[in-house]
C-alpha cells in the first residue's frame, strides 16, 4: 500500500506545487509592478509640490518655487541641472550663506534629486 502511494503523492506534489507557487509569485510580482513607483510617489507628494508648474513635481517643489522666482523667472532657475554641491553652492550665492536651515536643506534636496544631471 505504502509503496503505490507515494509515487502518486510525489506525482501530485510536482504537478501541482510548482503551478501554485509560480502563479502566486506572477500575481506577487504582478501587484508589485503596477503599485511600485507611481502609486508610492503620489502617496508622499504634496498636492503643492506637485503642480508647482513649471516647476517638476518634486518633493519641495513649490517652496523652491517660491524661495527661487523671488529676484527672477522660473526659467532662469531650470535652464540648468544640479549636483548636490552645484545645489548648495548656488542656494548659497542666491540666497544666502547658512545652508544648515530647513528651507536650505529642502531647495538643495529639490534642485539636486528632482533637478538632477
Ligand atoms: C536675491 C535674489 C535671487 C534669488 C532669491 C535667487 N536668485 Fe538666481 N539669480 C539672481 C540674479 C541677480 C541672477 C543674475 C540674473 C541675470 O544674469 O540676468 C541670477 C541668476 C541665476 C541663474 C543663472 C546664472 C548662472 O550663473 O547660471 C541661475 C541658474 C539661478 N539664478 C538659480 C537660482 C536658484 C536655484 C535659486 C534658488 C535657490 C535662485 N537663483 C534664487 C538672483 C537671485
């Protein structure tokens, strides 16, 4: 009894275990695929860093905004990207030296991801 069953047991386990988890890692990846970026960045935005037009969405946008079309367009601003130390620099020269404020830390966070080369 013993010897027929077990053949059949491992028959089963091959045909139907491997069907199972390959579905179950298509419906995993699948939801993963379709909720990853978009949903996850909309979630964090701020509906004003968001439409901060002709800004790019982006955390901080619309204070960027704000801080840097105070002296001059918009377009001065986005003609150009930013590194991280091209950000600090020019916070500093346009606005002021102390980069240790929060509003410092979110326009160099701003012009350095979301205007990043
Ligand atoms: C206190 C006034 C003021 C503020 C605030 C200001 N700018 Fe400027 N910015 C200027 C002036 C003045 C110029 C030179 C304008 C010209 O050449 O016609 C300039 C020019 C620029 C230029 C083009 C010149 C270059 O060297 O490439 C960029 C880029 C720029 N600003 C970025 C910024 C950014 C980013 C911010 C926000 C962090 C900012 N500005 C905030 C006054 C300001």
């Amino acid at each position: 009894m013993r010897p027929r069953i077990l053949p059949l047991l491992a028959l089963l386990a091959f045909t139907t275990g491997p069907a199972v988890y390959a579905f179950q890692g298509q419906a995993q990846t699948n939801e993963a695929e379709t909720a990853d970026l978009p949903a996850a960045e909309e979630e964090e935005l701020d509906p004003a860093d968001a439409n901060a037009a002709p800004f790019p969405p982006g955390r901080h946008a619309a204070l960027t905004k704000r801080v840097c079309t105070e002296c001059h367009m918009a377009n001065m601003v986005l003609q150009r990207t930013y590194t991280y130390d091209e950000a600090v620099r020019f916070y500093q020269i346009m606005v002021t030296s102390n980069t240790e404020t929060d509003e410092a830390r979110a326009v160099i966070e701003y012009l350095s991801t979301t205007l990043a080369p």
